[in-house]
C-alpha cells in the first residue's frame, strides 16, 4: 500500500490519510479478521482457539511481523493463523470451510462500513475541509485494505483461508498432499507480492469489489 501511496502524485493530506488507515486496519481491523475465524470456530464447538488466546481482539495476539510488514508496503497481507482442531467438528469439511471464510467475511463488513462512514460524511458536510478530505481518504484507503485483505486470503493456497475453503471441493487425499508444500507455496506468494506479479492481479479484484460495494452502499444518498 505504501507503493501506491506515494507513487504518483499524491497530495501531503492522501499521504497521511493513507498511512493512519493502513495503521489503523493493522492494528484495530486485522485483529476483527482472526478473532471472527476464533469466534466462528468456538461456535461450531471446536475450543482450539478460546484455550489458545485466540478469541481475543488484542493485535498481538494475532500480528504476524512479515504479514504486517507486507500490508504496509503492497496492501496484501496476513496474520498469524488462528488453530483449528477440524476434529472437534461435526461436519469437519464444512466446518474449516466456515472457520475460514469468517475472516474474510469480517473485512467485507469493515469496507462496507468505511464506505458507509464517507458517504455519511459528505452528506453532513457540503463543503470540502481539511478534516472532510482527510477523513474522507481515511475511509477510501481503510475500505481498499479490508477489501484487499479478503480478496488475498481467498486464494486458494496454504495457509491462506482459501485453502481451508478448497478442502470442500477437492479430495481430501489431494488435498493433504498439495498442503505438504504449504512452506514453498508461501515462498512463492510472498515472492509474486513483491515483485508485483500478483499485486495486480489481486489490486483489480479489489477494485472490482469496491466498486460493487460503493454502488450498493452509495444508493441511498445518490
């Protein structure tokens, strides 16, 4: 995100706006991500993550140095994984499919309610300030991150929570054996993220989202 922020010309207040909300989405919103894979699992019995500390909104509980580090600089990054124990399931397959699409459920709901927030602010404000434009910035770069964050962790690699939704549409003895590689495939993503090979990719399916939501949400106060 970094990257995109100062690539350009980008003004001093989109600079600043759009480091607090990268900050903010790191420590504040990042943390809604695991904790709703936590509570999802406790829910559907599996006590795994409760014992270990994991139902919790403290970011560092949850933060992943690298992971963190990588959504500052590209926007696209990760947390520590939340432990699920699919055995205390009834349904294991449907229950890590759930477990896992909580998290990025939970950002989907963050975006909408930045956008939501901008939207209301430029209802009460018809007249640009300062604030206006930077919290109005604040809301664009926060939504795009929680966007960004969804759409990342649903590609279906380990230990991204698209993998875990995988396990319901393939074998389960192809499946184990693709997650054997889990420690390369990270390596891999890692590397595409940095060079930009799948920042792209990944940055016009986020905008693709946002846009989406922006319509739906911005009905009412057009």
């Amino acid at each position: 995100m970094l990257f995109n922020i100062l690539r350009g010309n980008t003004s001093g207040i989109e600079i600043i706006a759009g480091l607090f909300a990268t900050a903010f989405v790191v420590f504040c919103t990042l943390p809604v991500h695991e904790f709703a894979h936590a509570w999802t699992a406790t829910k559907l019995g599996d006590q795994t993550a409760r014992l270990s500390g994991r139902l919790s909104l403290n970011p560092m509980r949850h933060l992943d140095p690298l992971g963190a580090i990588m959504i500052f600089l590209v926007g696209f990054g990760y947390a520590k994984p939340v432990p699920v124990n699919p055995r205390n399931f009834k349904n294991p397959k449907a229950g890590m499919a759930l477990t896992a699409l909580a998290g990025p459920g939970a950002n989907l709901l963050m975006a909408a309610l930045f956008i939501l927030l901008r939207y209301i602010l430029w209802a009460l404000f018809t007249e640009t300030s300062v604030f206006v434009l930077a919290f109005s910035y604040f809301c664009i770069y926060a939504a795009s991150i929680n966007i960004g964050l969804a759409v990342f962790n649903l590609i279906p690699v380990p230990p991204l929570d698209g993998s875990r939704v995988l396990q319901l549409l393939i074998p389960s003895a192809y499946y184990f054996k693709f997650m054997q590689y889990e420690r390369y495939i990270v390596i891999v993503v890692l590397v595409l993220l940095v060079t930009g090979a799948l920042t792209r990719p990944l940055a016009y399916l986020r905008g693709l989202v946002y846009e989406g939501l922006d319509f739906i949400i911005g009905l009412p106060f057009r």
